[in-house]
C-alpha cells in the first residue's frame, strides 16, 4: 500500500495535481491540465460515482472518446512504483490519486504505458473531449492569431501547445522551456502596459515545474508597470509550472498551437 488513507480527489480536481512522472506522455498531460479548466467536461472522463471509501472494490473506471463513442475502461489500484517514487504522475497530494489513476486507465486504452512515451497532444484532446480540434504552426503564424486565441479562451476551447526538437527532447533551455515537450495554455489576456495594451499568455507544464525565465516571467520587470490589483489577480509567482508570457515571445518559442472545441 502507498497511501493508508488515500482518496480520488483531495479538494477539487486542478491542473497542479499533476506531477509527470518517468512517463513520456506530456501530451496526454497537457490535454488533461486544459480539461481541468473545464469541470463541465470532466465529469465525462471522470465519473463521480467512486473514490476509496464509499463501499470500495479495488477498482476504478474513467471514459475515453474513441470513434464516435464514449467508452469504459476499468482499472484496478495498482500504480508502477520502484526504489521509493512514482513512475507515473505524481501525486502533488500525496494521498490524491485521480491523475495517477486517469493516466494508467489512458495507458490500457493504448495498450500499454510504453505506448504512452510519445504521441500527438491533437490526439489526446480528442480522446478527452469528442471534439473537433485544429492546430495552428507558431512559425507561420496567422495574422489574427491573438484573435484566435481570445476568441478561443472565451469558448472555453481545450488549449495547449508544443516545443521542436532541436537537439534533444525533454532538454531545458537556458530560458526555462523544455524541447521536444507539450504544454497546456491556460489563459490569455490584453492588459494595460505602460502607455498601450500588451496582449500576454499563461502556459502550464505538466512536470509541475520549470517555467519560462524571460519577459512576463514570474520575477520580471514587466510586472512593475502593470496595475497592482491586476497584478495580484493574475500572477502567483509559484513554482508550480505555470507562467505567463508575450504572444510574441510565445510565437518564437514554440513550433505548434492546438485548440480543441469541446462540443459535447
């Protein structure tokens, strides 16, 4: 037993409950810390009706989109552990298991947890959701893109989007972004900056750390000229993974945007 006092959820369902583990699946991490934003959408995924202690039987079941139809996957409470830590997600919580469970539920859907290493962020935002998405490559941006992404955010559209591999994947810049990783965008805003308005982006990383060091970073500067209420109301200065950044800044940083809408 890893918890003696385990539950599903621990005070709601968060994107920063998840902690990815020796698993190559940030893309399927990523699609699910957007469905997160979307509680509405969840609940398909994951059932209410189960957790640890209400006459518990050793098993969970959580629902994946594939081929037009929702369907059932049923697992037991087994998580791969080896030398004192976690191969898969990390509980953040450490008696919280709903991401833990989710992921090795998604792994039976492929097969294995080996079929997880590397995959299409595309093709888990359909799985997790039943809708339509597109995808948008950040080196040939559209002109309209900061339009895109607000009339996205206002949609309550699944975001997320993905670096190249340069040299190596999972390889952290100097700037703090990881190669070859998928990320989830969480938000984006036009603010008051200075004399103008500057159009800025949150991202999150599914490791639960790790974050963008330059422009509208935690600690940076740019956060002097912003009004402080404002401020305080956007930012968290947290080593949690998330970050904002400039939609210039994001365009030169990552290779691929997608947006999923989530129509039921």
């Amino acid at each position: 037993e890893l918890q003696r006092n385990p539950y599903l959820i621990v005070d709601g369902v968060s994107r920063f409950d998840i902690m990815q583990g020796e698993i190559g699946d940030c893309w399927m991490l990523a699609a699910l810390g957007s469905l997160t934003l979307q509680k509405q959408f969840l609940e398909n995924v994951l059932p209410k009706d189960q957790g640890f202690q209400d006459d518990y039987a050793g098993i969970f079941h959580f629902r994946f989109w594939q081929y037009g139809d929702w369907v059932d996957v049923v697992i037991d409470d087994q998580l791969p552990f080896l030398n004192g830590r976690y191969l898969s997600v990390h509980p953040r919580t450490s008696n919280e298991f709903w991401p833990s469970l989710l992921e090795k539920a998604y792994a039976k859907l492929q097969g294995s947890y080996q079929n997880l290493h590397g995959g299409y962020l595309s093709d888990a935002l359909v799985d997790l959701t039943g809708g339509v998405q597109v995808q948008f490559s950040l080196k040939d941006p559209p002109p309209d893109l900061e339009e895109i992404l607000k009339a996205a955010d206002k949609s309550q559209c699944l975001m997320g989007c993905s670096t190249s591999v340069q040299l190596r994947r999972n390889i952290e810049l100097r700037n703090g972004i990881v190669q070859g990783h998928a990320y989830t965008v969480t938000g984006t805003v036009k603010i008051r900056y200075k004399n103008g308005w500057k159009h800025i982006i949150r991202i999150w990383n599914p490791w639960g750390h790790g974050e963008w060091k330059g422009p509208w970073s935690d600690n940076s500067p740019q956060w002097d000229h912003v009004e402080p209420k404002l401020r305080e109301g956007l930012l968290r200065n947290k080593d949690d993974g998330e970050f904002w950044m400039s939609c210039e800044n994001f365009q030169e940083q990552f290779s691929w945007l997608y947006i999923c809408n989530n129509t039921p």
